[in-house]
C-alpha cells in the first residue's frame, strides 16, 4: 500500500512539473531585441491598472494608456487620440492600435531592463527601439534614452496640437518626461504607470 502511494505521488509530482513546465514555455519569448510577442501567445495578460485615459485642461482627452502584463514582464501601451471614438462607445483599445509600447522586465540585482518599442504599420508588429537598465526603485523614470524620448515628445506634440494646444518649446522635455511612464512597486509586484492621475 505504502508503495502504490509512493508510485501515486511520484506521478503527480511529474504531471505537476510537465504542467508548470508548459505553462512557462507559453510566456517564454526570446525575441524581445526585435519585437513584442505575437498578440496570439496566451502569454499576455491584463495589467493591474488597466485603461487610463489622460486628459488635460478642461478634462479634454489627449491620449490614452494600458498596461498589460506578459509573464512577469510589465509594458505599457500608449495609444493615440485618433482610438477616442472607440473609448467614447467604451471599446477598450487593442494593443495593435498603439503608438509605443515601454518595456519593463523582471528585476535583476536591484536593476530592471527598460526596453522601448514603435508600431511599425508596414509589418504590423512593435519593432524595439532600445533597451538600457535603470534602479529598481518605487517611483523611478524609466525612459532614460534619449531617442526614444524625441520620437515621444514628436509624438505627444501631434496628439496636443489636435486639441488646439502647442507645448512650448522649452517645456518639451520636461512634458514628455512627465507623461513617461514610471515603475512602480508594491511589495512582490511591480508595473509600469503613467504617472498623471485620470
């Protein structure tokens, strides 16, 4: 009897390891130096934060982000005004409709990758941009490079200007910085936020 027991749960010690085993291939992507992973890959998840649409003066929407989780990486999307009709019938916006998409992976050494990505509509995927690693710390800015940065501020002036704003030239960067997002830390989880309040 102690034997058929022992046998019992040596195989479901190995069914459980093949499951796990299986459930982490699914998120497993080698390629993110070249893009984001195939929006099919049952890997991808809702972020903790979900929508938030950013809106400015008087509460005018300027643009929108959500942020979605792939395994333990955290990346959050930054969609453009043009989605307004789909936020006004309360369609929440697909990712393969966003601009850029920020990168955050699972924290190593008190220090995380940062990787940045652009939609490319000729190949229809998120092409990297960029990767570097910042402190792992509550609050951080993540977009250090400076690239990327410019493409954003361009990017941030063309979704203002559709609302009759112009942001002065020598409020550019610390505009775009503060719509940048933020990594944010709460006990074992973390996520990527845009920091403004909706």
């Amino acid at each position: 009897m102690k034997r058929l027991s022992l046998i019992v749960l040596i195989v479901g010690m190995c069914i459980s390891v093949v499951f796990v085993s299986n459930v982490l291939a699914k998120v497993e992507w080698d390629g993110w130096k070249e893009s984001l992973p195939p929006f099919e890959n049952e890997g991808w998840s809702n972020g903790f934060k979900g929508l938030k649409v950013i809106t400015f003066g008087d509460h005018e929407r300027v643009f929108s982000v959500r942020d979605f989780h792939f395994g333990a990486t955290s990346i959050i999307f930054y969609f453009p005004r043009s989605q307004e009709a789909d936020l006004m019938k309360n369609i929440i916006p697909n990712p393969k409709f966003a601009r850029f998409a920020v990168v955050a992976h699972s924290p190593k050494k008190k220090k995380v990758a940062i990787g940045v990505y652009e939609y490319e509509v000729e190949n229809s995927v998120f092409e990297f941009i960029a990767e570097w690693e910042v402190s792992f710390k509550n609050g951080q800015d993540v977009v250090t490079n400076e690239k990327f940065r410019e493409k954003f501020t361009e990017w941030l002036k063309e979704q203002f200007a559709e609302i009759g704003k112009v942001i002065p030239v020598e409020k550019e960067k610390q505009t775009s910085m503060f719509f940048l997002p933020k990594l944010m830390i709460d006990k074992k989880k973390f996520w990527l936020e845009c920091w403004p309040q909706s």
